[in-house]
C-alpha cells in the first residue's frame, strides 16, 4: 500500500505523493512500530483502567455533598460531554489522518499548539500518578499493619510509605512501564478493573452489614438523642463542596490521552469503532461510579469520609473483608500507574524526539525519570488536596472540553462546515463551557484556601 492510500484510508485530505502525506505516513508507521497492536478487548481494558482512579473513593463523600438525586445528574452529564468530546477529537482525527493528541495541537495551531498539548498532558497525568502513589503512601503501611494484627502504627522502615512507594515503584511499577506496546497492559489492567469490582461489591455488601448510627463516629449513649439527619439520606445538596465533585468526574471520566496508544490495530482504526471503545468505557464506569456512590453513601450519610476506606476503618480497622479489600485497590492504583505513565512519554517524545526512531535509552531513561520525579513529589508533598485541586480544575478542562473544541474548530474545514454551521457552534459552546468550568473551579480553590480552611479531594 503506498503512502497517499494509506493516508486516504485514515481519512487524510492531503494530495497523492505530497511531502505532508509522506511525512504523516512516516509518522504513522513509526507510533504503530513503538506502541505494537491491541485488540478491542484490551483496547476497552486500558481505557476503563485509565479512568477508573483512586477517586472512586471519593464517590461516595462527592454524593453527601450533593445529593441521591443530583448527583447522578452530575454524573450523566459529564458521561455525555466526555462522550461528545471523544467525537470532537475522532472527527478532527478523521479529517487530517492524525491520531496523537499532540499532533492534533500542532496541525490545529503549529508547534505552540503542539507543546500546550504535550505540557498539558504531562502536567495531568503527572498529577494523576502522583493521586495514585498517595493511595500507596497511606494505604500500605495500614495493610501492613493490618496483617500484623496492630492497631497502631510503629516506627519500622516497613511502615514508613515513604519506603514503600519506593520499593513498589522498582519492583512493579518500573518494570510494567518499560515495556515498548502499551497492549500487553491490558492484561494487567483487566486484573485491575477485577480488583474494582471486587471493591464494588465488598461496598454493596457492608451496605446491608453495618448498622446506623455508628458509634464510632458519634459515641452515642442509650440516653443521646440522635440527630434526625444522621441516618437519612439527602436528595439535592448545594454548598462549595461540591467543587470537589466536579474534580473527582474530570479526573476519573478522562481518557483521551490513550486514543492514539490504542488505534494501532487496523481494526480499531475507524472513528465508528473507537467511538464505540470510549462508549463502551464510559458506560461501565458510569455503572461502577453510581453503584459506589449510592451504597457508599447510604452506609454512613452524613458520616461519611472522603476516602471511604477510612470510614470503613473507624468501624472495625482489623476487618478481614476491608483488608481485602485495601490490598484490592492498592494492587488496581499501582497497576494503573503504567497505563498513565506512556501518554507522558509520548507526549515528550513528540515534544523534545519529534524526528528520532524508537531507540530502548530514550524509552528507559524518560520512564525512570518520571517515576523518580513522581516519588519525590509524593515524599516530599504532605498533602494531595493542592495537587488534586490545581491540576484538576486546569488541565482537566483543557483536554476534555476547551483543546477538543478548538480542534475541531481549526481542523474541519471552513468549506466543509463554516463557523455558523451548528457543528462548529456546538464546538464553540463546549470549549466556552470548559473556561467557565475552569474559572469557577479556580474560583473556588481560591475562596477555600483564602478562608483557610481544609478539605481532602478524595483521591484521583
């Protein structure tokens, strides 16, 4: 097959034989030598992975701050606009014969839009490893712990998480990271949704094990009056917390950073199927979300925590089913780490290797470094809401709402749809709605942190 069909193929509107159509060609065959094949299954595996995130424990502290019945408003709401903006981004692709994020910015605005793009997705990513990791930090020690049958911690290297992030980045994480096709994690990232779902259902079934109200949380006496919200259920719920939904769905909903891994397959090459893939993701994690959400929620109302682990642990911390179930989520996070960890990687290469073939040096060294720059965030940062927040209410937007829209803008042509057609104006609404998201979530982070007051995001 020669250059120019291969580019008419993808949906390329360059000419037979031109420099551009040999060039992306050139470019084609190169990211399918280096990120190798990857069936629909697995295709479906690491996109599910790549969204599902430590913020799933925070789900069920996101409905208390918003309500049974809001909060799966929200949810469906985001599920639709991440939809819509997987089509804005498989349409541009369609149209220029270019899958990588990255290449995108710069066919969309030339070599500014392509290094905004690449910070962008580092930055964000970076920040999600760095959620991950945290997890491992605190979560670890107390499985230790746990196994050790202590209720309190000891000063022991192996309780130190400082440690032990460490030690799982070298003898997990590292290895799985180095691996040149991002298929192969597939397999482990359908373990790491099996271990989710192993969660989901240890939540649903304390749902119907543990009594309300918890002495734990309020110490009541058999002459206490209980407050009469303590144990009922809030249907809509405005108040500044609910910025830290917002945060939670655009961390864990997004997914984009891994179209351009996962299309190599030439039967995933068409926008229909991938459409399809993102779909399919989207729905099976909206499912886990909700069903998390609303039996988290109805275990503890208004007791309950930001990291739900550890409102389970305040009812019994040696319990053999949540102790399973924190190995659980500490093996799916760690698992996900190299899932997030190729986009940055592609992301550099494109930005500082645009014209350099795969070579194992540069494929090592960037992954080494990133693990050790994120372990040393994680050390030396006490607190994740800062991180969590910033980055968040950023770079979340930008690459859901704001950088697909302006592509799709800049990228279809005029002649194709002109501004005033409603495809171009449905993307120009969509990117205006990712500043507003952006703004008012910066808004609000400022206001928290102004008033001095502190609040955990609940993880990724």
């Amino acid at each position: 097959m020669n250059p120019g069909s291969r580019l008419l193929d993808l949906g390329g509107i360059y000419p037979l034989g031109s420099t551009q159509a040999r060039c992306s060609y050139c470019n084609i065959c190169q990211a399918a030598t280096f990120e190798g094949k990857t069936s629909f299954g697995m295709s479906a595996f690491n996109l599910s992975n790549a969204i599902m995130g430590s913020g799933i424990l925070g789900l069920s502290y996101a409905m208390s701050n918003t309500g049974i019945v809001l909060f799966p408003i929200l949810l469906t709401a985001i599920a639709c606009l991440s939809s819509y903006s997987v089509h804005l981004l498989l349409q541009s692709a369609g149209v220029v014969g270019i899958r990588a994020y990255e290449q995108l910015g710069l066919r969309a605005f030339g070599q500014v839009g392509k290094i905004i793009a690449a910070v962008i997705i580092t930055l964000h990513n970076i920040g999600a490893m760095s959620s991950y990791l945290f997890i491992v930090k605190f979560e670890l020690p107390l499985v230790i712990q746990a196994f050790l049958g202590q209720t309190s911690s000891s000063e022991e290297w192996y309780m130190n998480g400082n440690y032990l992030i460490v030690i799982v980045s070298v003898l997990i994480i590292l290895p799985l990271a180095l691996m040149k096709h991002l298929g192969y994690l597939g397999y482990t990232s359908g373990f790491s949704l099996t271990c989710m779902v192993f969660f989901l259902s240890s939540v649903i079934y304390k749902r119907f094990n543990i009594p309300c109200p918890l002495e734990a949380f309020g110490n009541f006496s058999a002459n206490a009056t209980i407050p009469e919200d303590t144990c009922t259920a809030k249907l809509f719920t405005v108040n500044r917390e609910m910025i830290i939904t917002y945060h939670i769905f655009m961390f864990n909903i997004f997914l984009f950073h891994l179209f351009h891994d996962i299309r190599i397959n030439p039967y995933l090459r068409t926008s229909r199927r991938m459409q399809g893939i993102a779909n399919v993701s989207i729905l099976g994690m909206f499912v886990m979300y909700l069903l998390t959400a609303i039996f988290g929620y109805l275990t503890f109302y208004v007791n309950t925590e930001s990291e739900l682990l550890h409102t389970y642990s305040k009812v019994d911390p040696l319990d053999t089913l949540i102790l399973c179930v924190r190995v659980a989520v500490l093996v799916a996070v760690t698992l996900t780490v190299p899932v997030v960890l190729f986009p940055i990687r592609r992301a550099l290469l494109q930005l500082l290797f645009p014209e350099k073939p795969f070579h194992w040096a540069r494929h090592v060294a960037i992954a080494v470094c990133l693990l050790f720059c994120v372990n040393l965030l994680v050390i030396l940062v006490p607190n994740i809401r800062d991180i969590f927040g910033i980055i968040g209410a950023t770079t979340a937007p930008c690459l859901i709402f704001i950088l697909p829209g302006l592509f799709y803008i800049r990228i279809v042509p005029i002649e194709q749809e002109p501004m005033s057609s409603r495809p171009k104006i449905q993307a120009a609404c969509f990117t205006a709605l990712g500043f507003v998201f952006m703004v008012m979530s910066l808004t609000f982070i400022g206001i928290d942190w102004m008033s001095g007051e502190k609040r955990s995001a609940g993880g990724h």
